[in-house]
C-alpha cells in the first residue's frame, strides 16, 4: 500500500527570524536622486548612447522608447535589420534610424 505524503507546512512569516537588513536603516533618497529602472539595469549613463555606432536592443528600446519585445519582433518579421556577434544582437544607429523613419511614414 502506498503511502500519501503530507504537504510541508512553511513557517509563518512571524516564526522566521531575520537579521535586520542595514539597508532598511538607511534613509531614503529624495526622488529626484533615484535613478530610474531602466537606465540601470542596463547602461551607466544616456550622455553616451547618441554617439555610438551601435546599440543592443534594451540601448535601442531606452532611445526609441519602444519595448524590447517590440524590437525582438520586428527583428523576426525582418522590419529591423541587425548584426549577431556571437549571441548578442546588435542594432546599428543606421538601421534604427532607417526602421523609424519606415514605421513614420
């Protein structure tokens, strides 16, 4: 006869105990001094984008204001012409530049 396994019960959150976190003590920026989430996720600073010859797509989608998934598409149906270095895709400025004024128009 097989036996049924009872599920595990998980502690309750008021039975676990955790250190406190240092950065919990820390006072919080002011708003204007948080970077935003996209800008850090990928890249230190958009000072230095506007000049380069090529983008990845997240550099392309913070430019363009589009999704990545949105440029990931695009790429597939063959609207954005890109170049692969190893498995990374890369966007040059000409071919963005060219996609937009195509989707503008």
């Amino acid at each position: 006869m097989t036996k049924i396994r009872q599920p595990t019960r998980l502690p309750r959150q008021s039975e676990q105990h955790e250190e406190p976190s240092p950065i919990a003590d820390a006072e919080p920026r002011p708003p204007s001094a948080q970077p935003a989430a996209a800008e850090t996720a990928y890249f230190q600073t958009a000072d230095t984008l506007p000049g380069r010859i090529a983008y990845s797509v997240a550099e392309a989608a913070f430019i363009t204001g589009l999704s990545r998934d949105l440029l990931y598409a695009q790429m597939r149906v063959g609207n954005l012409d890109y170049l692969k270095v190893g498995r990374r895709r890369l966007i040059t400025r000409r071919d963005l530049d060219h996609f937009l004024s195509r989707i503008a128009s």
